[in-house]
C-alpha cells in the first residue's frame, strides 16, 4: 500500500475531508452542482473521485487543464459524455447502436473504445456550444431513462474563462446543468482568479449555480492520526511528537508536501527523525531549485522582489509603511501592484493572523536561503 501518493490520494491514502465528503454526497445526492475551488495541489481532485467512490455513481473525469483551444474543450466534454455512455449500456454492440443513435444528428462519428466510445468530428458541424448542449441534454435523457444517476466531473475549470471568447459554453453547460435531475455536475477550479470570474460574476452564466466548496490545508491532528498510523505499519515503530512537528513546520501541511516528504522518508530502513527528516527536505529543496528558479523567472522583477523579501520575513501584515517599501526598496504603488498579481496567481495568501505568506513551501524554502 501507497501511504503517501504523490498523485492522487483515494481509499486508504485519502485522509480527512469528512466535512467536505458529506458535503459532496449531499449535493450530489440534491442534484445541486459543485464547485471546488482551491490552489493548485490541495486535493480538489481527490477529494471529488473519492466523493464519486462512496457514492458509487458512474462518473466521467474530464481534465481540461491540457485543453489549448475551444475545439479543445468541446471534444474534452463530448469523450467525458461518450465515456458516461459506455458506462451506462452494458454490452459494447447495444453501446455503439446507442452511442450511433446519440451523436448521428449531431454529425459525430463514433468509433468504439475500451472506455467507452471515442468520437470523430466533422469539420462542418454545428457549433460547438449546441452540440455540447445537445449532448448533455441527450446525456441527461438516456440517464433519466435508466433511472441512473451519473457525474460529469469538469476539473481545473478556468481553462474555460481562458479560452472561450465568449460566455457561449458557460451558458450552454449552465443551461443543461438547471434542468438535469440524473446528470450530476461537479467543477474544480485552481486559479482562484479566474474562477471567480467565471462563477461571481452577474453577468456570466455560472452566478449561483453552485455550491462552492473551499478546499483548505488539512489539520494538523488529522494528519497526526494519519501519519503515525502509516509510518507504525511500514516500521512497526511510532513517530515521534518532534519529528511530526518538524515534519508540519516544513510542509506548512500543504497536502503534496506533506506526501512528497513523507514519502521520501519512508525509503528510509529506518524510521527517521528529526534531523533525517531536515536533510531529506534539504535535499528535496536543492534538487528542485533550479525548476523553482525557472518559473519565477516568469515573474516580473518587482514580484520577484517581493517575493523574496515576503520569504525571509514571515511575519509581515502591513505592506505599505515607509519602513517597509524602505527595506523592499520598491515604492507603495509598485507594492500594491505587485502583491496583487502574487495574490492573484495563488504565490501569496493572507493567513489567519493577517501575515503575508507564501504559499508553497518549496517555493518559500528556495528563496530564503536557509538551506
Ligand atoms: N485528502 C487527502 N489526504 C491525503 N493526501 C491528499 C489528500 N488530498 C490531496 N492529497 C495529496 O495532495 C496532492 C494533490 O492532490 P490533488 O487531489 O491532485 O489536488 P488538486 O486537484 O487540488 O490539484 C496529491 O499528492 C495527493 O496525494
Ligand atoms: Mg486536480
């Protein structure tokens, strides 16, 4: 058994997230859909297939975070429908007839797969935002007439808001997602930005349709059940109280870190403690900087800045005393502009006690030389 996946966490790996897991089954259950919002790699995805396990509905995953253009996006959402097809008629000839039935007035050729059935488009179809609607509603017919419930899972999201010129796909899944009662409909977004651009805004189709779901760091006592758990089967021994607060302080409890290092450390023969665990991290920061530097360097040179004073100081709430843009050697204005773009591409987050935080630890431990 994976204790710590770096991938995905389902089953045994999926720790806590009970209050977010009744919550999904609740929505599912009350046709309501769902959005998932959090910052990349916090467990919007995990949390949505293993809601979809407990449920035990068929579901399409459809990643969009790869889709470049709106074909893209329109051919994405019509193998997710084709997949939900296949998982709904049992045998793969009455599977063609259905899937041959379904997209014929749609001018797509279907072409039977593993999972599911594959579509091929016609150059001169239709336009992408009807033949996403009529599929969904077509989807949404042959559920009802199975009476079966199924999930089209719509992940990383913002792609959409991205690509789209217009509001016309938003408009045409808002409009199948209303009248759907069998056809479940769950989005997750990553760019808190553009997200709620999509889903905040009056005037796009998406104000009000969901129920948005807040995904935070998981606690510390629910991954200290977890990790002491999992570390006493691998080594048939207990972490200690120190260790575990070594790992927390170099994670910050983000949900991959706390994986990734924790599953570096159970290579180890040997439990490892703290001062292992502080030259695993080390080793994991060196091998990553130059990946690390390579990104920022995407960033302007006044974020940079920012961000690297923002590293070495974390106890910073105030950004725009004279002292400050003194020591930043940035002025107010150039501050103001930067940490809002830092904000906005999720570098940066405002924790509880009002400290300007950055919000990967990798990224933290890069820039402020500690190691
Ligand atoms: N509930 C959880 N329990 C344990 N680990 C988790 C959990 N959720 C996410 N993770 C870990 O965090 C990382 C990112 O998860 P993922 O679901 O891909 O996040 P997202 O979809 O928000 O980018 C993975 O390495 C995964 O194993
Ligand atoms: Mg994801």
């Amino acid at each position: 058994m994976n204790y710590f996946p770096t991938y995905l966490a389902i089953d045994e790996a999926f720790c806590n997230r009970k209050e977010e897991l009744s919550r999904m089954i609740y929505n599912l259950k009350g046709n309501a859909p769902v959005l998932l919002i959090s910052p990349r790699r916090f467990g919007k995805t995990s949390l949505a297939l293993q809601a979809f396990k407990q449920i035990k509905w068929p579901y399409a995953h459809v990643d969009l975070y790869k889709a470049l253009s709106q074909e893209d996006i329109e051919k994405y959402i019509l193998n997710g429908v084709g997949n939900l097809l296949g998982q709904l008629e049992s045998t793969p000839k009455k599977l063609l007839h259905l899937a041959g039935d379904f997209f014929a007035s749609l001018q797509i050729k279907v072409v039977l797969e593993k999972a599911g059935v594959k579509l091929e488009f016609n150059q001169n179809k239709i336009s992408a935002t009807d033949t996403i609607l009529k599929s969904l509603e077509k989807l949404h017919e042959i559920a009802k007439n199975k009476k079966k419930h199924v999930i089209l899972f719509l992940d990383e999201f913002q792609v959409v808001g991205e690509i789209a010129k217009n509001n016309s796909i938003e408009a045409a899944i808002r409009e199948a997602a209303q009248k759907s009662t069998h056809v479940a409909y769950i989005f997750s977004g990553s760019n808190r930005h553009l997200i709620e651009e999509i889903f905040n805004d009056k005037k796009r189709p998406f104000y009000k349709l969901c129920d948005h779901i807040k995904l935070n760091r998981i606690n510390q006592d629910e991954y200290t059940k977890y990790i002491q758990a999992a570390f006493k089967e691998i080594y048939k021994d207990i972490i200690n109280q120190e260790s575990l607060k070594i790992i927390f302080e170099l994670t910050e409890c983000h949900a991959y870190y706390i994986n990734k290092l924790c599953s570096l450390l159970s290579q180890n023969k040997i439990l490892a403690h703290s001062k292992e665990i502080l030259i695993t991290w080390q080793r994991f920061v060196l091998e990553n900087k130059s990946s690390i530097e390579r990104e920022l360097a995407l960033l302007s040179l006044n974020q940079r800045k920012l961000l690297i004073f923002l590293a070495n100081e974390p106890r910073i709430t105030g950004l725009f005393s004279k002292e400050l843009t003194q020591q930043v050697n940035l002025t107010s204005s150039s501050i103001q502009r930067a940490i809002a773009t830092l904000i906005e591409k999720d570098y940066v987050y405002i924790d509880e006690n009002k400290f300007y935080k950055i919000l990967d630890p990798l990224i933290k431990d890069v820039l402020n030389n500690k190691f």
